[in-house]
C-alpha cells in the first residue's frame, strides 16, 4: 500500500467539502480533497439553483459545483477522484485508506460526506425526478407557487415541509400511511390548523402520473382497505428521512440515533480532537447548499486554530 502524510484532509466534494477546501488552501494547510461517488454532491442532481446566493440569474447544480471545484484548485488544493474505504481515527495522524489501496495519514479530518434523501423506490418516483418529484420542499417548493402538491411522511420534517408548501401553494395533501402523525404534538397541530393542508390518512403511493415533457400530473394512492384514489398535483414532495453518509467514522465518531455526526456547541468539532464535520453530515435540521458551505468554512477555520495549537 502506498502512504502518503498530509496536514488535512477533506472528504467529500459537496458545498461543504469545496468550501473548506477553499478556507483551508487559502491558510496553507495543502488540502487533499477526495470527490467520492458522488463528485460535486447532491447539486449535481439537480438542474435549477436559485437560492445561493452570489447567482443573481440563478445557475445550474453541476454547473455551481464546477465553479466552487474551480475556486479550490486555484488556491491550491489537491482533488482527487476516491473513495475513503475505511479509516481508523485512535490516534493522530489520522489513517484513512483510500480505495482499499492507498493509506493517508492526515493530521486533521474534515468529514463532509453529506447525506442522501430516502425515496419510496418506485419507479416513477425515478422517472420524475427532478420534473415535479423533488426530496426538499425549501430548495423546490417556489416551483409549484399556487399550484397543488403532496407531501410524503407523517414525522416533523413531513410537517414541516407541508407547512412549507402550504405557504405557497394552493392545497397540499399529507400522504400518511397510518391514521397517526408520529410529529410532535405542536406540529400536528400546526399542519391541523393550515386550512389548505388536507392529511389523507392510511394511504400509500402506488404511482406518480405525468407525461415526459409536462411532469407530474397526479399520484394514485391506496388505501389500507385497499381502495384507490387518485390526486391532481404537480409536485410530490418526499419527507420520510435522509440518511447521513456517517458509517466510514461511526466506530469513532459519535452520531445521533440516526446518524448525524454531532458538533460541540457552535463548532465543527467532533468528540475526536483535530476531526471536524461540516454540511449534510452533521445538519439534521437545514440540509442547504449555503448552511453546508457555511459549516465548510467553520470546519477549516477550526483545523487551522487546532493545528496552531497543537504543532
Ligand atoms: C435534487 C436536490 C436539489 C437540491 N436543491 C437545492 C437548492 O436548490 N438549494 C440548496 O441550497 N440546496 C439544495 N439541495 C440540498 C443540497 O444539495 C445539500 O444541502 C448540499 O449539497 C449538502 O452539501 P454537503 O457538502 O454537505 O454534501 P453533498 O452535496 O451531499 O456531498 C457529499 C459528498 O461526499 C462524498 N462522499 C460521501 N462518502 C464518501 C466517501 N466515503 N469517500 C469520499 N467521498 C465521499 C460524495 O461523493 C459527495 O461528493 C438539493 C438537494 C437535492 C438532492
């Protein structure tokens, strides 16, 4: 196995991940990025970005993502095409294997690995994605303004995300497959007092209808009784969890129930000196381009102060 000593190292290629590359080439810490599977992030999935800001006329995700790459290079930053296989944080320098082949000794980690919105797994829930199907009723919801849509999921984030929309569009439904909400007590009664917020209680989505070049046009849901009903709507909104990319750390890293690296006070630190995580990783409420660049920036200042003090 080759090895190779390095003062940082960041993994993954998101906002968060670019963002603190930038910091960190910038304070000479001779960052090495590795992209992952994913290089650039969850942006690259999408087409239309018209919340971060610095792009008036808003700007593409992949093409957002190849202009934080851009920034990062050009201080310096060394970004490579891997995958962190495993890693092994007891002691400083960190040990992080890179494809099973190569071992980095990195004397500070920023994790920022993000986090991946769960679908229902249908195959027209693929076919429309990003054409009226979307996991994030902040970053598409201006989309369906005065229009109708439905939300997925019976927990906080379904409350919130529908009492999102319900600020925006005409009617939203709640698609909840039991009779109970499992929100806490104050949301359910925020998304039960939104006149135009209808819950369809017992129901599961069998399918999601439109047309290639119109989008969705409606979902046909069935019952626990086993009738089915069909909805007009142009958006569906997913809301049934995400899942943090936090298992490469979990042995050493401390993660809430599910998942979320957990950050001391209003840092980035981990519970392991000299390892810090920024973006989707360790954000289970925000889950946005901007926070996620925000944190990255926070996690090199971070990696810096602790190098300082700890030479
Ligand atoms: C369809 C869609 C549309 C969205 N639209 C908007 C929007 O309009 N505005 C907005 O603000 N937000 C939007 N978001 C949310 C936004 O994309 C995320 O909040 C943001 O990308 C999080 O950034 P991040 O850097 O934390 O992680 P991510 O973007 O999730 O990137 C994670 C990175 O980690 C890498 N990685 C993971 N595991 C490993 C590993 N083991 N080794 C190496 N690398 C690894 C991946 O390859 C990837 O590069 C959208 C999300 C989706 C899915």
């Amino acid at each position: 196995m080759t090895k190779e000593n390095i003062k940082c190292l960041i993994i993954g290629s998101g906002p968060a991940g670019y963002t603190a590359a930038i910091y960190a080439s910038r304070a000479n810490l001779n960052p090495v990025l590795y992209e992952g599977i994913q290089p650039g992030g969850q942006l690259t999935t999408t087409t239309e970005v018209d919340n971060f800001p610095g792009y008036p006329k808003g700007v593409t995700g992949p093409e957002m993502m190849e202009d934080l790459k851009e920034q990062a290079t050009r201080f310096g930053t060394d970004v490579r095409f891997g995958i962190a296989t495993s890693a092994d944080l007891s002691k400083r320098p960190f040990k992080i294997t890179i494809d099973n082949e190569k071992e980095i000794f990195a004397e500070t980690l920023i994790l920022s690995t993000g986090a991946t919105a769960k679908y229902l797994g249908m195959e027209s829930e693929e076919r429309f994605r990003g054409q009226g199907v979307s996991a994030c009723a902040t970053c598409d919801g201006f989309f369906y303004k005065g229009k109708d849509v439905a939300v997925v999921g019976g927990g906080d984030t379904a409350c919130e995300e529908a009492s999102y929309l319900a600020g925006l569009c005409n009617k939203v439904y709640m698609i909840v497959r039991r009779d109970v909400l499992r929100a806490s007590k104050a949301m359910q009664d925020r998304v039960m007092n939104t006149p135009n917020i209808e819950i369809l209680w017992n129901y599961n989505t069998k399918e999601i209808t439109g047309s290639p070049m119109g989008g969705v046009n409606g979902a046909i849901l069935v019952n626990k009784d086993g009738s089915e009903k069909k909805i007009d709507i142009h958006g569906f909104f997913l809301a049934i969890g995400h899942h943090p990319n936090s298992e490469l750390v979990s042995e050493w890293i401390k993660t809430n129930e599910e998942g979320y690296i957990i950050t001391e006070g209003k840092s980035t630190r981990t519970n392991v000196p000299g390892v810090f995580a920024a973006g989707d990783v360790q954000d289970p409420h925000y889950r946005q381009a901007v926070t996620a660049a925000g944190s990255g920036c926070m996690a090199a200042i971070d990696a810096e102060r602790f190098l300082a003090d700890n030479k």
